[in-house]
C-alpha cells in the first residue's frame, strides 16, 4: 500500500480511494456469506439456531469439527462422500466432453470458409441470449424419451450444446495470425494437424478458461440435476445438500458443514486461476 502511495505520488498521480472503497465495499459484501458459512459449520446447534444470531459462538473453545464429522463418516440417509464422487466425475467428463466440442467448432467457425458459417454463429450468439429456464421442460423430454431419466448421460450430454464456448474460442481464435496457418498449410499440415499444432498452443489460455468456468458450472449446478436424479447413489452434491433440510427441522450446522466442502474446491480452482481467466476474458473482449 505504501509503495503504492509513493509510486503514484512520483508520477504525480492522485490515488484512486472512491475506485479503492467501492472495491473494499465489494470484496466485504462477497466474502461475508462465505465466512458467515464457515463459521456456522464450526458452531453446535444451539447457538446456531438462537436469536438474535452471532457471528462467533459465546467461547472460543465452543467451536467444533463435530458437525464435520457427521457429515463426512456418519451419513444419515445423506452420504456426501458418495455425492462428491459423482459431482467430481460429472465435472470432469463434462468438462473434457465440453472443452472438445467446442474448440471443433469455434475452430471451424473461426478459421474455416464454407457456406452458411456466418448464419450458424449468428444461431450460436442467439442461442446464448435465450434463458436456460425456458430449455429445462424441453431437455427433460428429450432426457426422458432417450431413456437417460437417473443417468449420468443426462447430466453431461444436454450442456454439450451450449453456446458460450463456441462464442468464446471463436472470438479468440479470430485474433491468431494467418501467417501461422499457411506456414503450416506450405508444410503440408491438413485442418486437424493445424488445429492441434498451431492453434491449440497459441489459444491454451482460453481454453483453460473454458475449462474453468464449465468445470465451476457442473460442480455447482442444481436445478437441472435436481430434475433428473432421483436415486440417492446417483445425487450430485449441491443436490445431496438440500436433503438436510426437511418440512419440520433443518441441521443448519450439518448443512453448513456440507456446503463449505462444497464450496471448498470451486474456491480453490477460482483462486489459482483468476489471474488466467481475467487475461484471457480481456483479450477475448479486444478481438473479433
């Protein structure tokens, strides 16, 4: 901060505080529901539940793993550990699935001439503008009739068609010199060894990007997966964590313990990579 001062004082520069407390403001508002969260998993039940609630329990030594416990090793009609699997597994092939089909054609879109391409981007930006509520019954339809009710094949295969990375490597694939595609093409390369020799390693960071946000997608959706799960075995876990919430009595602590393990990996992922999704975000915004 005080390097900060003294840099901008020797430019002549005024120091930007309404930019910098509004970004205070900000980063306080998000952070508080996750840290209200994690605090809420380490305290018991009662002192959850009381009125007017507390940010910390009445003493330090109140705080506990307990509500951990419970939740990890022994389920109760809920086995979250089971959850994990299956949401760790859905995001991983999803996200694998996602990220190839989308650099085929966003490749295709962006570096390959034929008839009709420019009205097959215009559907795909025009796709992306229609909420995905409005899909929902005519997915779950589609899910059924396939006979993919209860099956991980209807968590996975209806986000292949999504719009969002098709716009995104196209924008960024627009932006990558001609000059190394016909050097390539003069050393006898065809469109796939192109693709995957000269455009791949210039747009990694987009891609990464991609993977990223779709990877943050699955691990978080729950209203699609909701729909089309109904065996516990096969629950996600944003899924699994509504179970703990009945009619007549939530476990708050429990509840809390769940979504923190939850949390835990969509937060790791977006602070390791924040740096590469907010570059590649701005170049993406600069071309095409």
């Amino acid at each position: 901060m005080a390097a900060t001062l003294t840099t901008l004082q020797r430019r002549g520069m005024r120091f930007p505080w309404p930019r910098f407390i509004a970004l205070v403001v900000l980063g306080v508002l998000w952070a508080a529901p996750v840290v209200w969260m994690f605090l809420t998993s380490l305290k018991p039940e009662k002192q959850i539940i009381r009125m007017p609630p507390r940010w910390l329990p009445d003493n330090i030594t109140d705080l506990t793993l307990e509500n951990y416990r419970l939740v990890l090793f022994f389920p109760r009609g809920v086995d979250l550990m089971t959850s994990f699997m299956n949401s760790l597994m859905v995001a991983l092939i999803g996200t694998i699935l996602v990220v190839i089909v989308d650099v085929l054609a966003g490749y295709a879109l962006a570096r390959l001439k034929f008839r009709g391409r420019n009205l097959i981007f215009a559907m795909v930006v025009a796709s992306m503008i229609v909420p995905g509520e409005i899909m929902l019954i005519p997915n779950y339809i589609t899910v059924w009739r396939f006979g993919w009710l209860n099956q991980f094949t209807a968590l996975v295969l209806p986000a292949l068609a999504g719009g969002f990375g098709v716009f995104l490597l196209r924008q960024f694939m627009l932006g990558i010199p001609r000059e190394l595609e016909e050097a390539a093409q003069l050393d006898g390369c065809n469109s796939f060894r192109i693709l995957t020799s000269v455009i791949l390693p210039t747009a990694r960071g987009a891609v990464a990007t991609l993977g990223i946000f779709t990877f943050l997608g699955f691990w978080n959706d729950f209203t699609w997966p909701y729909l089309v799960i109904n065996e516990a075995t096969k629950m996600t876990l944003p899924v699994a964590l509504i179970q703990f919430k009945g009619d007549y009595f939530s476990n708050y602590g429990q509840l809390m313990a769940g979504a923190a393990v939850s949390a835990l990996p969509a937060i790791t992922v977006f602070l390791l990579a924040q740096r590469m999704i907010i570059q590649s975000i701005t170049l993406t915004g600069i071309k095409g």
